[in-house]
C-alpha cells in the first residue's frame, strides 16, 4: 500500500441471481488496490446467510473484507456462530454498528442481547480478539444524538470497549472531520479516522442520501448541484460532486487523513476516476 489508501463500501445485493452484477463493481475496484471493501449486513435469517456469501465471494477475489454486524436481532449464540463462519471463508474484519430497526415496526431495543454498537464490540473482542474491529463515527452528530458532545463520548466509548479504528459516516464539510479527530486526540485517543465520502450520482440520490444518514450539506454546494441539474441534467450533476469529493479528499489527507473509504453505490465508474484523479 502506498502511504495513503482507499478503501470501499458495497451494499448487500439481496436477489441471488443479481449476484454477479454486484460483483462486477467490486472486480472493477480492485484496480484501486482497497485496503477492504466492506459490505452492508442484513440482520437475522436468510439475509444474513446472503451477506455471509457475498463477503465470502468478496474475500475469494483477494480483497481483504470487512463484513457488517449490527444489534438488531443479534443473539450471542448467533453472532458467535456468524463470526466464527466469516473466519472460516476467510473474512477477518467486522463492522460494528448499532443498526437501524426494521422498516415500519416498532423495536424495542432494550430487549436484545446488544444495544448499543459498543456491545457488540467487547462481544467481538472477547470471543473473536483475532478479528480487525471498526465502528462507525459522525462528523455531524447521529440523527438520534441530542448534542455534538453526547455523539462524540458515544464514539470514544465504542473505542474505548475495543475497536481498532473508525470509519466515519459520509459528510461533506471537512471542518466536522477535523473536529471529530481533535475530540479523540485530546481524549487520549489515536486510532485511525478513515473519513467517508460519496460520489454524487444525482440530485435524487444527495436528497436519499440526506434523508437516511442526516449528513450536513452547505446550502452552497446544494444549490450548485441543483443549479447544474437544471442545466445539464444527470451528468452536470456528477461533474459538479466529483469536482467537489476531489476537493474534499485533498483537504482531508493535507490534514493527515490515513486515508478515504468510498461509498460506492454499488458503482465504480465515479470512484474509480475519482482514485485516478486523486493520484495517491
């Protein structure tokens, strides 16, 4: 790896005959030499059994792999028994996230075996501390979070329990970042801080973005992207957010960045000439 790095994130592909489809971005990717690629988790039953196969398949292309967990349905037994499979097919990295209920129930979170994502990481360090352990942080604070501060302990509590580094959510203002950085360093805390980005694919996707993660965007920026879809459409869209994600990711490694984890969509023409432009 050069002194820099990208890494990449994959939804989970939940239509078994969709497979190799989604498995051609991530073939396409390998070009950017990814220090993982990562895959989003479908909680209990055969969804589970879906995104233990994808991350295996991932793992056979020689990309090391990092595989989500989250709370929602999550049993000791179960989560013991996922783990120890990953390790089997050769999956040595989890993602440890809270997790969101499912869609239109009412969930009681104090029910469960694990509530919070800082549960699951002592779970994983006890029982699996042969495992490369990340959590998510937010450079703007969790849509949940009643304050900056309350969201910032919550992260250093999820290292503090264990994990080895952070992946933050995707955000679009640099100054969050570095404030998230400069918390944990004065909390005594030096692990990694891989910052998220997204390419932008089109207005509609910024707005489906927005609503599921409660990022931040400046107004400045939102309106360039809606003045350049009035102009030109998609593809005016996509040169605006990519000359905006060069910008951001060369601030972002200036202030000492590791690296960059790309949200990819499940797309790899925008990542990859974002990992050319960029230049590593």
């Amino acid at each position: 790896q050069s002194a820099h790095f990208f890494s990449t994130e994959f939804f989970r592909c939940k239509n078994v005959q969709n497979w190799p489809g989604f498995l051609t971005p991530v073939e396409q990717l390998k070009s950017i030499n990814p220090l993982f690629a990562s895959v989003t988790y479908g909680a209990g039953g055969s969804t589970q059994k879906n995104t233990l196969e994808i991350t295996s398949r991932i793992a056979a292309m020689n990309i090391p792999t990092m595989a989500h967990l989250t709370c929602v349905g999550a049993s000791e037994s179960g989560l013991d028994s996922f783990l120890s499979e990953l390790r089997t097919r050769g999956v040595h990295n989890v993602l440890a996230l809270r997790g969101d209920p499912p869609k239109g129930q009412a969930y009681d979170w104090n029910k469960g075996s694990f509530r919070h994502a800082d549960d699951l990481v002592e779970f994983v360090r006890s029982r699996h501390p042969e495992m490369g352990l990340a959590v998510a942080g937010y450079p703007a604070p969790h849509p949940e979070s009643p304050s900056f501060i309350s969201d910032r302990h919550f992260t250093l509590k999820k290292i503090q329990s264990g994990a080895d580094f952070i992946i933050t959510q995707l955000f679009f203002d640099v100054r969050e970042y570095s404030d998230l950085v400069k918390y944990l360093r004065l909390h005594d805390s030096n692990v990694p801080v891989i910052p998220g980005i997204i390419p932008i694919q089109s207005l509609d996707s910024v707005r489906r973005v927005l609503s599921m993660c409660g990022a931040n965007i400046q107004g400045k920026f939102y309106l360039e992207l809606a003045e350049a879809h009035h102009t030109g459409g998609a593809e005016a869209v996509r040169e605006v957010g990519i000359a905006f994600a060069l910008r951001q990711i060369r601030q972002l490694l200036d202030m000492g960045a590791p690296g960059i984890h790309l949200y990819t969509l499940n797309k790899a023409d925008l990542c990859l000439r974002i990992a050319n432009e960029v230049a590593l």
